[in-house]
C-alpha cells in the first residue's frame, strides 16, 4: 500500500509519516531526501533547495509519477 501525504510546510508531515511508518511497520520516503539526490547526485537537472517549493514539485513530478 501507498500513502502519499502532502500539506505546507512545518504543518506534521513529517511527524505523521514517521508515527504511521512505526504503527504499520513500513517505511516511509520524504521527497526531500530525493530532492537532495538530485541536488547531490545529478546536479544538471537544477532541483536544489533553493527554489521555490512549487518550481522543486514541478521539476520533480515526471519523476515521481513514474516511480509511484
């Protein structure tokens, strides 16, 4: 199963996808962390931190709608 949990900034997510993770004993991905593979990893593609959180979801979003 797969939960997609979305929301603004600093309002849980993170919270809740650690507290579910544990109740369900699954893992959880935040999309920061792939962000950052990005920034580390393929820099050429120009996802970083520094964008806005708009611009970092519609350079990601091909890539992740493959994936889910």
């Amino acid at each position: 199963m797969l939960y997609i949990i979305g929301g603004t900034s600093r309002s849980g997510k993170t919270i809740l996808a650690e507290r579910l993770s544990v109740e369900m004993k699954t893992p959880y991905l935040s999309l920061d962390w792939i962000m950052i593979g990005f920034r580390n990893g393929i820099p050429e593609y120009g996802i970083h931190d520094k964008l806005f959180p708009d611009e970092i979801a519609e350079r990601l979003w091909s890539f992740l709608k493959a994936i889910l």
